[in-house]
C-alpha cells in the first residue's frame, strides 16, 4: 500500500509485546519525509507525500505576525489576513471562496505574534486551482485590493474582536496580561487582534505598504502534503509561483527587553459570577533551554486530577473550580501562565496561598520520577495524534512549516520529543527555582463587577 | 531507535531550471479527474458474550481509538431526571472496579492515553484513544470503567458542587444563554430536549448513587452497545484482547428506555428578548423543529442548509458578514437526531445593528424559499461530495462515522452511496424542504443583548408577539 511509504512514523512495538509491567519502552524516533526547493524568486517550498486519503492541503506561512506591527496600528497583521480572501489580480471578490467550495475545498488562516498562516484543503485532483489561487494573492493581491474592501473586513474585524474579547466571559484578561508583562515598545505588549482605535486607523495605504514589505516569497514559505506526485507537484508550483516578483527581505526586528522586577498587581472587573486569578511570567523563548522542562512543570502543577494544583484546590479541598497552566511558548518571548477560579464562596487570595505554597515546594524538591514520566509520555502521545491529519491547522504539513520557519528543518519532529525524553527531574525543579519567582510576575484578578 | 532505513528526506538542488513564463490566469484551472473515495474496510464480529465489535485497521498512525457505545442518552433520562445520564457518565471514570479516581487518572495519564466517558443526546460512551503499543495496558482500566463503576459517596458530592458551578457559569456565556434559552422556548420544560442535557440545578441537587445506578444499568447492557476500534492493529490480534476485556461482561436488572413526546413547530412567529446589559454584541438565534435524522429529507436538507448557512459562501455568512459587516459569521444548522431536533440560523452581531440584522436574517430565510439558481446549488452539492474523504483521515474522524451508521441505523452501503445520494438532489428538492422546514412566519427568535440598547428598533420592526425573559426564567434560580 502506498499509504505505508507516505508517513513514516516509526511503528511502535506490536500490542502483544507491550504487556509488560511497565510502559517506558526504548525511545523511538518520529520521522516526517519531505523534500525540499527553492524558486528562484526566493519562495522556499516543501512537498510531503501521503496517499492516506485522497486530499491534498496547501500550507503558506508568511514571516511575519503582529510583532511587526507599528504603534497606532495594532491588530493590522491580521487584518490583513482577512483581506487576503477578498480577490486578487485574476480573482473578482467572492470567487477565492466559491471556486474553492466548487471543488470540495476548505480554506481558513490565522495570525499570531510572529507568523501568518494560511492553508487550503482540497480533493487532490484540485491542487492546481489551490495553487492558482495562493499564488494569485501572493503576487496580485493590490491589483483588485481597495478602500472599501479595507472598510469591509474592519468591520468583521472588529465584530471578531466583540466576540473573542468583549463579549467572552474573562475575555479582556488575556488582552491586560500582555501589557502587564511586556513594556509598551515590546511587540508582545498589545493584543494580536488589535486595539479598536487603531483598527478603525488602519488605511489602504497601510495595506499597500504592508503587503509589498513582508509579503514577498523570500519571506514565505510553501508546505504542499497529501495526495500528491512530487515531480508532478513540483511543476505545478514552478508554473503558478513562478511569475511573483522577488521582493526584499524586511529589515531585522530590534526587540527590547523585557525583565519584570517585581510584581505587576491589577484588579479589573467583568460581567462573570466568579472572580478569577491570573498569574503569569516571562519565560524562555520557543526551543529555548527552560522551555521543555516548563511544559513539564505545568504538567507537573495543573495536568490531570493527580498534578499538585488540581489534586489540592478542585479535588481534596474543594475551592476551584478549575486550575490550568501552560507555558505559551513564541519566538521572542514566552510567558508561563497559572489560571484558577475559585468555587462560590471561595477567594482567588485562598487559591493564591495554595499555588504559591506548590511552587516553592517544586522549586525547593525537584518532582518524582512518575510524575515526570507522565508528563513525558502524555507529550509522547500528542506527538502521534498531531501526525493524523495531513491538513488544517496543526496538520502534518502546518507542522513542516512551524519547524521550517523556525528550526530550519521541517523535520524537526524527533528533535522536538528530545527535547522533553532528555528532561531530569532537576531539570524541571531548576525550571520551576529560576523562571517562576513569586516576586517577580504578574498577578491578574477579575472580580465579577458589581450590579 | 532512530529508523533510518525507512526515513526518506530529499533535499534537493535550489533553484528551478529556467526562468518562468507567466502562466494564463485568465481561467481558473480545471479539476482532473476524481480520485476514487477509498472506504475503510470494517470487520463486523461477536465477542463470546453477543457484544458486536466492528474493526477498521488503519496503518497510518501507531495508534488505536476504541470506543464502547451505549445505545442510550440524555434523551432517554427519565422525567423529574433531566440531568441523569450526563452525571452518571462524568462518574464512570470517578471510581471503577478495585480502583479509585486518583488512580485511574494516573494509571491513564502514565500512558499516554486519553479516556473519556460522555452522554450526549442518543449515545453514551467511553472512548479511548492511546499509543497502539499501550493499548493492552489501557483496555484494563478501559474495561473497568465500562462495566464496573462504583459511584462513591464522596466523589459524587464534589461532581455535584463541579456541575452546580458549572451551571452557574453558564450564565457569564451569551452563546450558552442563547442555546439554552432557545431550546427551552422551542420545546418547553416537558420535552427533553427543551432542557441542557446536563440538566437543572433543581435535578442535579437531587441525584443520588441509586439513581446513577438505575440508568446506568438500564443503559449499559451488551445487547444495547457495540465495541469500535480503529487503529494500528489486525483484528486478529485485538479481538482477543477485547474479549478479555468485554467478553464476560453480562448485563444485570432491566432495561427502561424513555420514550420522546413528538414536539410541535410554534403556530406563529415568536420573538423572545434577554436581557445582558453592557453586551457589545447581541447573540441571535431563529429557528424551528427540524428533521429527525432518519428522514428521508436528510440529502436535500443538507444542500439546503450548506446554501443557506452551511459554508463561508452560504447566504447568511456571505450577507451578514461580508457585505454587512455585522457579525464574524453567521450560519444555520439543523442538529439532527433520533427525534426531530432543532433547526437554527445563528450569529452574534454588533449591538447597535441588532435589529438590522434581525432584517437581513428575515430576508435569507424568505430567499430560501425561492428557487435556487443552478450554480449555486452545483457548488453547494460539490463542496458536501467532494470533500467527503476527509470524513475518514483520522482513527477519531472513522470511529464518528461508524458511530453515526450504528445509532441512526445507517444502511451498509450509505458511505459508499454518499457522493451520489448528495449529487442527486435537485432544485426542487431543495426548495420542497426549505418550504418545509424553513416557515420564517413559524419560527422562535431569541436575542440575548443589551436590551436597553436594542428593543425599542426591534420592537419597531413588528415581527411577533415580544416576550422578554430573565436569565433565571432561562437557567431556572441560581444555584
């Protein structure tokens, strides 16, 4: 079967041989196959082959992301993701969407703080329209671009923020961490989807500068995975993206430093029953040392009904509602994050205690063996769930393009789970002692407002 | 270990070999011709017991989901029990066999393996999905879950306090006023439906293990499951394991299930306003009775709704949002299930153009009701076909649809049928069930926003008797 070839995961142990006592078995690498060129207008493209179904996904990620923005114009990066749907040089608006729905296709993008992403699913005997219509908007997209299309998507815009920040219960708190965590001249200070003043500011010419700034292809980079011939492939995107213009490469980012000294204290209310606690600290950057052994730590304090927090605040005592922690990891900065409600009656001071107690016992006494192997194999499995699907966000080949673009190496897979199989558990107590002090962080409480 | 032999990585040269000739964009390329739609395989087998298992081997990925299905859900919860099957399924992993809570999050969590226990509408289930090399470690702890839950005293009182503030928390949500409300108005305190399938504060205070119990043993009974598996495997090494696991698994006491009351559309059109002073945006729902899912309707509905609200380029999405600007997105779906369940058009909108849109809503459903021009339902037809293989790439994608064939009684060909039974629908069809299904003069309007803001022009758009609701009216009095 041509399927087996197509993703070459390397086969686990048959069932019968893992009846042993215990799971940890000898490590096995993770392997994703490619190959790889690059147009001579700089476009750098990666084709993976998997015949599984016969569906083909057209991944393009754009280097650049909200971090690029500029003061007064927060949330443009993606606002001008959405103009990238509305038609280019050879596309009336409307068609991008009705010509792919016309051949079975899906389609969507999203913006975070340092890349644009945007992908098209379709039925592999349709590669050559997707590929059309990327490559249209890469080179065509201002031919048909103008201000009342700049007006529309504003407005949808600024409705996407409504929903997500606004009007979601808590929704504004995520907005408040980012500028008590960052300086205001640090591009992680505003929001990815914008403040409302400067969405209503952006401009057409904003786009034209935009675009012809950081959308040329030696700023992108191309995933093509499914169904696919390669050498067939291969002359397909030589024959769409083979007439866009080079551009220049953006001039490099100077980032300013962000340290926090000491703790960043703020109370703000929403229309929510329950107050809630925010806690948050910067943290190393994506791949960073510090990043994996934190990933394992919010394992070790919020993941599942045995970690320390969990098992304290919603299970033995009872006063939360839930309790999680992650470590959001990005390319110039992450930020480690402790969420917890308390259950009516309680206080977030009470979960406070609580939580601050749990980490200075995981700084002082590094975690057992078990819960370290826990966190490991739980990362061990998501390894595999992310190769199921070829498409989409977090599809195989959204993930080729997330290593590429930031490792160098789309195959970046096994390297990746090393990272967490390679962990001690002083590694995570070391972690947990130098990147989450409780003197110098942030500390968010939502109180419900009053009536 | 690192396998190096099976790893194909080739880098090649950069640089394409000469420079391009525009390519003619004047046309957008045409499809080649379709790829066939590869159907899984399913092996249908008895476990010792009667317990049928249906097995799909799918070599992509090392690992397995299995699910146990349970032929019951919330819609069989007895009344004055509005609550009971969801509550008992968030206890099955609470305490099982010799094991505690703890130690069955532990013994999960250490390998890897997500295991869930849900009760939706017409199924209940336990649905694991692990690494395939842990598999035989997994389906124990599985197994107990499934058929030998404890319900303890104590950790029932904590799920209890957990879905109170739940509940609770409902209230901050405006989608979730919006989704409960409509239901309640649509199909009243007395049909199941009419209620969260978790139930009331009322209900969930009274529970007891008895009543946990009681459903789940009228509930969990070979005869009224089937055992899916999809995965990494042969069926000739996991059946063996699934009988250890399920093979000796005999059902005690009766089974009683609950039969639905038919629900009737509203005689007129009814708006109903909630008040959430402060809302920027207001959260709109409209909509009926839809269609059970064994209607023979199910085709025609389906293109019907992509046209009318099922795709980014459907009606509703394409006015409200992209020429109107008044929403992220609007849409319409009918929730088809073994009873008739709703059909709804849905969006949340800016406050001050509430009842603009409210307008624009009115306008599509009436379009509906019109011819469809050909090209339109050509696209609507082929975006549901053609992208129909997607339906089967992962193990989790498999298992729905095999799920889905066993609860609604699927026949054996329906996949393989699919693309056709979907190309065949005609205009007339399609506007047969929208003038059957889509009566804008029939249909519940619920608006959940800033009141003070938006009912004076809504009012004065005349669209039906108004009545205004309080989120205790919607939520019943705070726990």
């Amino acid at each position: 079967m041509r399927c087996a070839a197509a993703l070459l995961v390397a086969a686990l142990a048959a069932p019968a041989a893992a009846q042993t006592a215990q799971p940890a078995a000898p490590p096995r690498a993770i392997h994703v196959p490619y190959t790889q060129f690059t147009l001579p207008n700089g476009l750098r493209v990666i084709l993976h082959e998997d015949h599984s179904v016969p569906m083909v996904t057209v991944n393009m990620w754009y280097h650049v992301g909200s971090a690029r923005e500029k003061e007064k114009r927060t949330g443009f990066a993606h606002l001008f993701e959405h103009l990238m749907f509305m038609g280019s040089g050879h596309v009336k608006p409307g068609e991008f969407d009705e010509w792919l729905e016309a051949a079975g296709g899906d389609n969507n993008g999203s913006t975070e703080t340092d890349r644009t992403n945007y992908w098209i699913n379709v039925p592999s005997n349709s590669l050559e329209l997707a590929l059309f219509l990327e490559s249209d908007r890469m080179g065509y997209l201002l031919d048909t671009m103008t201000p009342k299309t700049v007006d529309a998507q504003r407005d949808v815009v600024k409705n996407e923020r409504r929903q997500s920040v606004e009007n979601r219960p808590y929704g504004t708190a995520e907005v408040v961490i980012g500028e008590l965590l960052y300086p205001p001249a640090h591009p992680y200070h505003w929001p990815v989807i914008g403040y409302m003043d400067d969405l209503t500011a952006a401009s057409y010419d904003d786009v034209v500068a935009f675009f012809k700034k950081f959308y040329a292809p030696s700023n992108a980079s191309l995933v093509v995975g499914g169904d696919l011939q390669p050498a067939a492939a291969r002359r397909l995107i030589e024959k769409w993206f083979g007439d866009v213009k080079p551009g220049a490469a953006p001039e490099p980012m100077t980032i300013p430093a962000a340290a926090l000294t000491g703790v960043q204290k703020k109370t703000i209310t929403d229309r929510v029953q329950l107050p809630r606690l925010y806690l948050a600290w910067i943290t190393p950057r994506h791949f960073q040392p510090g990043d994996a052994a934190l990933d394992v730590v919010a394992d070790v304090l919020a993941g599942g009904k045995n970690s320390r927090l969990y098992k304290r605040l919603v299970y033995d005592m009872q006063i939360a509602q839930e309790v999680n922690a992650f470590q959001a990891s990005a390319q110039l900065s992450s930020s480690f994050q402790i969420v917890a409600t308390p259950r009516p009656g309680h206080t977030v001071a009470e979960l406070q205690r609580v939580i601050d107690e749990e980490i200075q016992k995981l700084q002082r006494e590094a975690p057992s063996a078990h819960e370290l192997e826990r966190a490991v194999n739980q990362i061990e499995s998501s390894f595999y769930n992310r190769m199921e699907r070829v498409g989409g966000f977090g599809g195989v080949a959204d993930q080729l393009n997330a290593y590429y673009t930031y490792k160098g190496d789309p195959d970046w897979f096994d390297e990746d789970l090393s990272r967490y199989r390679a962990l001690s558990v002083d590694d995570v107590r070391a972690a947990a002692a130098q990147f989450l002090p409780l003197g110098a962080r942030v500390e968010l409480t939502v109180e419900p407002e009053k009536k | 270990m690192r396998t190096p032999l099976i790893v194909l990585v080739v880098a090649l040269a950069g640089g394409a070999l000469a420079a391009q000739q525009a390519p003619d964009r004047t046309h957008p390329p045409q499809p080649g011709p379709p790829a066939p739609l590869k159907l899984p395989s399913i092996q249908k087998q008895k476990l010792a017991n009667g317990l049928p298992v249906w097995i799909v081997e799918d070599h992509k990925v090392p690992v397995a989901q299995v699910n146990l299905v349970v032929f019951s859900g919330t819609a069989n919860d007895p009344p004055g029990k509005y609550g009971v099957a969801s509550f008992m399924a968030a206890m099955l992993e609470e305490g099982a066999g010799s094991r505690s809570a703890l130690e069955i999050a532990d013994a999960v969590d250490f390998l890897g393996a997500d295991l869930g226990a849900a009760s939706t509408i017409d199924v209940s289930a336990v649905r694991l999905h692990v690494p395939v090399a842990r598999l035989a470690d997994a389906l124990p702890i599985m197994g107990d879950v499934a058929l030998r839950p404890t319900f303890p005293r104590d950790e029932l009182d904590r799920q209890r306090q957990q879905r109170l503030t739940s509940l609770l928390q409902g209230r901050d949500d405006p989608p979730t006023i919006a989704a409960v409300a409509f239901s309640r108005v649509l199909y009243g305190k007395g049909h199941r439906y009419g209620t969260p399938q978790m139930g009331t504060a009322e209900t969930i205070k009274t529970f007891t293990s008895d009543d946990l119990r009681g459903y789940y043993t009228s509930a969990f009974r070979p005869e009224n499951a089937t055992l899916l598996a999809v995965g990494d495997f042969s069926a000739a090494t996991v059946v063996p394991l699934f009988e250890k696991t399920f093979g000796a698994w005999k059902a005690s006491g009766s089974a009683a299930p609950e039969k639905l009351p038919a629900a009737e559309p509203p005689a007129k059109r009814q708006i109903y306003l909630v008040d959430k002073p402060g809302a920027p945006q207001s959260q709109i729902r409209i909509g009926s009775i839809g269609a059970p899912r064994a209607t023979p309707d199910y085709f025609p509905i389906t293109v019907m709704n992509t046209i009318l609200g099922g795709s980014f380029s459907s009606r509703l999405n394409n006015n409200l949002r992209e020429v109107h600007g008044y929403t992220y997105g609007a849409s319409s779906s009918f929730d088809m299930r073994l009873g008739a369940g709703p059909f709804a058009a849905a969006a949340g909108v800016q406050t001050d153009k509430t009842a603009e849109a409210l307008t624009e809503f009115f306008n599509e459903l009436n379009g509906i009701l019109k011819p469809v021009p050909a090209e339109e339902l050509a696209r609507a037809k082929n975006y549901v076909a053609l992208r129909y293989p997607s339906a089967f790439e992962a193990t989790g994608d498999i298992s729905r649809r095999l799920e889905d064939a066993l609860v609604y009684h699927l026949p054996d060909d329906y996949f393989a049928r699919y693309v056709q039974n979907i190309q065949a629908v005609t205009a007339a069809d399609v506007q047969r069930v929208a003038r059957t299904y889509v009566q804008p003069d029939r249909v519940v309007v619920m608006v959940v926003g800033d009141l003070k803001t938006i009912e004076p022009k809504i009012r004065a758009l005349n669209l039906g008797t108004i009545t205004t609701l309080t989120i205790d009216d919607v939520f019943g009095p705070k726990p």
